[in-house]
C-alpha cells in the first residue's frame, strides 16, 4: 500500500493540466469538461475553476452517469445493480469540444460508456480525455490527452483516488 | 365359517354405553359377540397396540362422488377407496352428478355402481328439486324407494322458503331430513372468499357470514313451522351456529355439520405462502378466526352434531385457474380422522367417546342409517384408529383420484389403522398394522 | 430507513412485498431514468438484447404504452399481447398460455390481469421475473411507485405528508397498493368513499376512514382521486352517478379546506363530473400529467433493478 500522490502532488498536476488544456486547443472557446461520476466531477470543476483562474471565463461543467451504458451490466450477477446517479449536462453539447474527465484510465471500458452516452446527447466536434491517473492495461484502443500521473500496475492491485469533495482529503494510493 | 377375534381392544362406542377393553367377535360378516373372554376356537385372533381404538364404523354423510359423469374428479370406486383410507366405512353421496341425481334411475345407477366398484357403503341423497333448479319437487317417495337417505339441492341453496317448507312437509312422510347448503346467493353475489380484512387486501370478493346465517335462521323457522328436520350442511359462520342453537333450544328439529377445514383453518390461509393457493378456496369459504372458534366450541358443547368432510374432488387442471376461476372445494375423506385427532381430542377440546358421536353415531342418527354403534347380529362395520400415530399427508399418495387438499406436507398425530366393512378388512394401514389376511 | 442497493424478489407482484429501502432505491433510480426522457435521444442500451413480453389479460391502453415506453427507452425488445385473439379466448388455463411464452424465453413478463392473484400463480411456475401492471382488485404496484414519486418531486418526502384518497375503493387496486406504499413511507393517509364502497380492515393498517369528504380534504397535501365505474349504479353499490358527485366528488369549493399547497393526483382514466370537476382536473393543483410522465420513469427503473436478477423468487 502506497500513496503515490499527495494533495500537493494532485494539486500540481490539475494545474498542469489546465494549462496544458489551454495551450493545445489554444483558448478555452467552445469547450465543455464533462466528469464521470463520481470520481470524475469534482476533478472537471476543479479544473473549471483553475480555467476561470486563467482566462476569466466560465467553461461550461456538466456529470456523467454512464452506468446505463456499461458493457458489464446483467453480465454476471456478482452483485447488485450498480446505482445509477444523475447525468446533468446543462448545455448543448453540439459543435463544442468536449473534455472528458475521469480520475483513473484503466481498460478504456468506462470510456467507451462515456462516448456511447455523449453520442447520444449530440455531435460534439470533437472530445478530448482527462485522466488524473492511468494505471495502464488498456482493453480498447483508447488513449488520455492529458495526464495526472502514469502509474504502471499489475492487475491484482487497485488505484483509489480520494478528493476532498467526497473523501475529505486529496490522495491517491495504489493497493495490493 | 369365517371368524375374527379382535381381543381385548378399547372399544369406544357411546351409543352402547362402551369405552372400554373387549373382545370384538366378527363372525361371517356380522359382529357375533362383544364381551369380555370370549372362547376363541377357530377365530384368527387379532391383538393391536394397546394405545389402538376400535369404533363403530365411521360415516361421513357429506361426500361427492362425482359419478354419473364426472369421472375425470372421481368416481365411486376411487372415492369410496378414499373413504376406507380415511376410516370412513360408509359415506352418503350429493346429488349434485351429471345428471343430478333427482330421479330413481340415477339412484339405482349409483346403488348399482357402488354395489360393483364400491369398497365402502354408498348411501346417496336425492335432490329435493327437478335439476336442483328450485322449481318443481322431485318423486321423493320414488327417491327413498330406490335408496336414498335425505333430500338436498347441495351445491345451491334450496331457493325459496316455499319450498323449503313442502320439502320439509313432503320429506318427513318418508321420514328424511332436508339437507340444506345454506346460502342466500343476492348476498353471496359473485364471492369467492370470506367477507373480512383478508379478502379485501387481497383483492378478492367477499361472501359474508351473514349470507349462511340469514338461510339458516330461515330454514329453521321452516323446520319449526313444520315439525320437520332440516340439517345445515358445512356450517361455517359463528351467526350461524346461533341460529342452531337458539332452534335446539326450542325443541325444533334442527341438527348441523361442519367440516375439519372450517375448525382447523382460517381466512389467513389465502394469504400464506405467496397467496391464492385455489386449495384454500371452498364454499363455504374459510372465514375469520372468531367463525373457527364458534365452530370448536360448538363441538365441544355439543351444539354441532357432526363432522363430514364434504369432500369435494375437483381435477388439478380445473384447480390451475386463476382464483377467481377456479372450482369450489377440497377433498377431504383421507384428511379428516388425523385433524380431528391433532385438532380436537390432543388438545383436550373433546374427549374420544365424543370424536366417535360426531363421526359415527350422530351421522347414522342423523341421515336414520344403520351403523353408528356395534350391535351383536349386525354387520361388522368397524374402524380401528391409531390416536398417537404420526401421519403425513402427502397429497400425490392420496387414494382418492384427486389431491386438492390444502394440508399436503402437514404432520399430525393420529391416524387410521384398518377400516373394516360387512367383516371385512378394505383397509389396513401397512405402517401401522400388519395383517396377514 | 437505509436505501436498498437492490432488490430482494425477482419479481414486483405488490407494494406488500417491498420494504422501505426497496421503494426508496426504486424513487431514486426513477429519478435518474427520467432524466433519460429529458435528453434528445431518449434510449439507453441497458436492456439491450433482453426480451421483455407485455402480457396484457386486460384492456389497458396507458399502462401497456408506459410500459412498452420504458422497455423501448431501455432498448429492449418487447413483445405485446393482448387476449383478444389470444388462446386465452380459446379457453386455454393461464398456465398454459405462461408455458407457451416462457418457450421463447422472454427475461421478463409485465403482466395484467382481471383476477386478483395471477401473477402470484404465475410467478410459482415461470422462470421470466414478473411485473404486476395489475392484477383484478388487488395490487397495482408501480402505479403506486409513480404516485410516491410524484409526492416527493413536489413535496420533497413522503414522511408525514397527509394524503387523502377518495373514490371507488373496494373495487380498487391502486388504493391497496397506495395504502400499502404510504403507511410504510410514514405518510398518514384518510380513506373516503361511500359506507358501500369502503373495504374492512384499513383501520388496522393504519389508515383513518371516514365517509365525510370535507373530513377528508381538510388539511391534505395531497389528495388522490379514484375513479367510480358506472358499472357499480347496477351492483347497488351507488344510485346515480349524480348523488356520487354531489357527496363525494372533488370541486374547486372543496379544494379550498385542502393545504395551501394540495395537488391533486388521479390515476386515470377520468370521468369528469363524477368523482371529479373538471376545473379540479385540469386546475392549478392537478399533477396528473406529471404521473403519467413519471410513470415511465419509474417503470424504466423498475425494469432496470429486476434485469438484474439475482433476487430470490
């Protein structure tokens, strides 16, 4: 068990990355960030707030749910349904680009949920993918454009992201 | 010359004044001498348990056959198979057939048949209108020529108090009691369950008590107005019971049954195990426990005058409905002796000379047959039952050729150790006796 | 109260069945799923590829659309049946005509029928998970779920809301399924109707019952109307759909004893003038096209939480 970033260390990289954001696409013009849940919303307002920090403008910040869309549901009946939360995107997301943020890249499987359900709110111009963490072992042809941190693992461990919003406190520890 | 000595065995038989060890004495076919010592030269000599009873042979008077032409449920050689099971050596059948049984060819049908295929007594009942439609009078004389024993249009009330009376006025001629399924069907309507909290929350119409008791009170004032007998069959509801006892107390010839579900079950059992088990639905319908009640205690003080099963086959297809659909009734013959005994005499409710009045001497008294107690010259109708044997019913075992019974799975104690019929033995309970015949 | 992660049964034959935790994960997944009906595409491939047969014993246009609805918006792929032209007609046994669908092995039945307790027998025997649209006069459960859902989208709780519930209520199943729903969710509920058509038994669920309409208004944050066929002037149980109205129906006078903020709920179909006015129906108050938006969702969620299927039977 091992905490391999600290708040501090977090907080550095979404500064990062924001940056990095605003240098690629040259501007915050006709971006959107939309977070996975959970994990995944409070990251994209952070970097909401650290965007409006640099440039003065409000980029729009909607939540994903993409339990609906997942490829392992019904699929074994280990346990429960998952609970479905709120998917809350306030905006059109037609034309606009498109940052999705999750806080760990693992098999690409949540991402691929998260295209097939913003497929299905409108035609994005294009989408980009926010990761805090990629722990590696990709199962489909997805890759991040920005990255907190990469973290080789082997399959047996887990990442856990804490945040503050939810856990009280900025971490990331890698188990097993 | 055949001879069977059952020695000194406890014979309970109120009607003669016995409860008590003797020897039974069955000599080609008839009981030769009950007494104490008896010599046994060539007698085969029967011993039994010494906890074993030995009974005038049980009479259930409300059994249907469901032959003429209802095969398919049961028919007089399966039902009465049934009844020997059940410790029943004699049964009265329902008219309610296919055709009814309102004239004397299909009476003599019946004698004919159960004197073929039967292995207990058959005696059937005649229906007290043509069709049991409530119109015109059946050939009552010609009906008690041919066989039967009482008069009723079971399965519907007798319709009209007018004609309730002539039955009652015409039937007493032949001294026969009218049996009444007592029922006012305005009130009845289309209900499939007890009017009550049960029925309601589970969505099912409701035949209140009220509708039983209003007819009986009604035949009663009939019986009264006429001198003649009327018997409320199945008696369910705790008004009813009121209503019989106020008639007894006025010296009118009133006598009433009940049937081991309506003392030992409850509305609640509708509800249980998911619900809508169509085995719990039957007509009377199984109503609230202050009916169950009034029924025990008018077992125990005498007010109600016998048990009868009213067993009532029914196909398992027919029993696949849905509730609403689904036929009235259970069958009952093979069920009745262990839930009066589990039910009735091991909880203290009544003692075992009063088990034998409701199942033996009060059904003969009640219907003028013979049997209901054992008397030296008459045929040996006996029924040994096993007070302390643990039974389970399991319904695919049940001899009768349908196994709507709500008590499938239930363990009791008390049972039916042999059913003896004219000498004869037509039932031995294999785990319980051993006779080598 | 702790909110279920799932469901016990794998079939929803009554509210009687579910415990609160259960109704509450159920409102709470209705929540998400009606979001779903917000979007421009309104599908999600939940159910995609799962088989869901709308057995429907009875005539029914809303409740079969709402369902067949959800199960679309689900992607899944729903069979209808109805009995006019079905081997019910033929006299073949509810057994059978089960039997005969399970063969081509649907994951789940939504079933409606006029004897109360089929999907209870039909749940001994199948194997598909079994949704009770209503079962003759006994449980209409997610009629019931989209009710509460309704309640606490204005409300905000179902926890000591006063609701009041009006109309024919012996013949009624969404009434027994309300009661059985609302007294779990510590809502306090008055039962009103006339002395012929108000069942036994309330009381000992906890549910007051009067006859007094203006009793039963008094105070209500909401107020449920249940509708009175013109069958029951026959069964002797009302004379005339007049004097029904005069005593028992809901006018804009009556609303006025109601709570400043009352909505008035009914589950439809309507019969205007009898057991409700018209100005009360189509008034300030009236949620009743919110229920019917409502009802999907909430039939999508409990699509969703049996698809599951790891509940015992």
């Amino acid at each position: 068990m091992a905490i391999v970033m600290d708040a501090d260390r977090v907080s550095r990289s979404l500064t990062r990355i924001a940056h990095e954001i605003l240098e690629r696409n040259r501007g915050v013009e006709n971006l959107a960030l939309v977070g996975i849940r959970a994990r995944g919303v409070p990251i994209a307002e952070r970097l909401a707030a650290a965007l409006k920090g640099l440039t003065g403008i409000d980029v729009p910040t909607g939540a994903l749910d993409i339990t609906l869309y997942r490829d392992d549901l019904m699929r074994h009946a280990v346990g429960p349904q998952p609970v479905i939360r709120r998917t809350e995107i306030p905006f059109s997301i037609d034309d606009r680009l498109i940052l999705l943020v999750d806080d760990v890249l693992y098999t690409g499987r949540t991402i691929r949920a998260a295209l097939d359900a913003l497929i299905d709110f409108g035609r994005p111009k294009a989408i980009q993918l926010v990761a805090l963490v990629d722990r590696g072992h990709r199962e489909l042809p997805i890759r991040a454009d920005y990255v907190g941190r990469n973290i080789p693992t082997s399959q047996q461990q887990s990442v856990q992201v804490r945040l503050v919003e939810l856990d009280g406190r900025d971490e990331v520890e890698v188990e097993g | 010359m055949s001879a069977m000595l059952l020695k000194s065995v406890h014979v309970i038989d109120p009607a003669a004044g016995r409860n008590g060890r003797f020897d039974v004495l069955i000599v080609d076919g008839k009981i030769g001498r009950i007494g104490r010592d008896l010599p046994v030269n060539d007698a085969r000599v029967i011993e039994l348990p010494s906890s074993f009873i030995v009974t005038p042979g049980l009479i259930d008077i409300h059994v249907h056959l469901r032959e003429p032409g209802q095969e398919h449920k049961e028919t007089i050689a399966t039902g009465t198979a049934s009844a020997v099971a059940g410790g029943f050596t004699a049964v009265a059948c329902m008219p309610n057939t296919d055709p009814i049984n309102d004239n004397a060819s299909v009476t003599q049908f019946i004698v004919k048949r159960a004197a073929e295929t039967g292995v207990a007594r058959v005696y059937p009942i005649g229906a007290v209108s043509l069709g049991s439609k409530g119109e015109r009078l059946t050939e009552i004389g010609d009906l008690r020529a041919a066989g039967c024993v009482a008069i009723t249009d079971d399965g519907r009330p007798v319709g009209t108090a007018l004609l309730m009376r002539r039955a009652l006025e015409y039937a007493s001629m032949f001294k026969m009691p009218v049996i009444n399924h007592c029922e006012d069907p305005s009130l009845k309507g289309d209900g499939v369950a007890h009017e009550g909290a049960v029925a309601a929350m589970l969505g099912l119409k409701g035949i209140p008590g009220a509708s039983e008791s209003v007819m009986v009170e009604r035949d009663v004032s009939m019986a009264e107005l006429t001198g003649g007998h009327v018997h409320v069959a199945h008696m369910s509801a705790r008004q009813s019971l009121r209503a019989v006892r106020a008639g007894k107390a006025r010296g009118i010839r009133v006598t009433a049954e009940v049937t081991p579900h309506h003392f030992v079950l409850t509305d609640e059992a509708l509800a249980r195990h998911g619900g809508y088990d169509t085995n719990t639905k039957m007509n009377p319908p199984l109503r609230e426990e202050a009916d169950r009640a009034a029924m025990i205690e008018g077992l125990r003080d005498g007010s109600i005058d016998v048990i009868a099963t009213d067993h009532a086959p029914h196909h398992a297809d027919e029993k696949a409905l849905e509730f609403d659909r689904a036929p009235f009734g259970i069958v009952g013959l093979e069920t009745a002796v262990s839930l009066c005994f589990d039910r009735l005499v091991h909880p203290g409710i009544i003692a075992l000379p009063r088990l034998v009045e409701l199942l033996s001497t009060n059904p003969a008294r009640v219907l003028g047959l013979p049997g209901g107690t054992l008397v030296e010259g008459e045929p040996a109708d006996i029924s040994i039952l096993a007070p302390d044997a643990s039974v389970t019913i399991h319904a695919a075992a049940l001899r009768s050729k349908s196994k709507n019974t709500p008590f499938d799975g239930w363990t009791l104690k008390g049972g039916v150790a042999a059913t003896i019929v004219g000498g004869r033995v037509v039932y031995a309970n294999p785990e319980l006796l051993t006779l080598n015949l | 109260m702790t909110t279920a992660t799932t469901l016990r049964h794998r079939h929803l034959l009554g509210i009687r069945d579910l415990e609160p935790g259960e109704i509450d994960l159920i409102l709470e997944t209705a929540l998400a799923m009606k979001e779903v009906g917000a979007r421009p595409i309104k599908k999600v491939p939940t159910l995609r590829g799962r088989t869901v047969v709308n057995l429907f014993f009875e005539p029914s246009t809303r409740t079969r659309m709402s369902f067949e609805l959800a199960e679309k918006r689900l992607s899944a792929d729903t069979l209808g049946m109805t009995t006019a032209g079905s081997s019910v007609v033929k006299g073949e046994t509810l057994g059978d005509t089960a039997r005969t669908i399970e063969a081509m092995a649907p994951d789940m039945i939504v079933m409606r029928h006029a004897s109360s307790g089929a999907p209870h027998q039909l749940a001994r025997v199948c194997r598909a998970s079994i949704i009770n649209a209503g079962d003759g006069t006994h449980e209409h459960p997610t009629q019931a779920l989209l009710d509460a859902f309704t309640i606490r989208e204005r409300k905000g709780t179902l926890a000591g809301v006063r609701v009041a519930i009006i109309g024919d209520l012996i013949h009624s199943r969404v009434l027994r399924s309300n009661v059985w729903l609302l007294t779990k969710m510590g809502a306090s509920v008055i039962a009103c109707a006339p002395a012929t058509l108000m069942p036994p038994g309330l009381r000992e669920l906890g549910v007051a019952v009067t006859y007094d309409i203006d009793e039963a208004v008094k105070g209500a944050d909401v107020i449920m109307m249940l509708r009175v066929q013109h069958e029951r002037m026959h069964g002797l149980f009302l004379p005339s759909a007049r004097e029904y109205f005069t005593y028992f129906g809901l006018t804009p006078a009556r609303m006025e004893r109601a709570a400043a903020d009352a909505i008035v709920m009914h589950p439809g179909p309507m019969n205007r003038g009898v057991e409700i006015d018209s100005d009360v129906a189509d008034g300030p108050w009236s949620v009743i096209l919110d229920q019917v938006a409502n009802g999907v969702a909430v039939r999508m969620a409990v699509l969703y939480l049996l698809a599951g299927g790891e509940g015992e039977g």
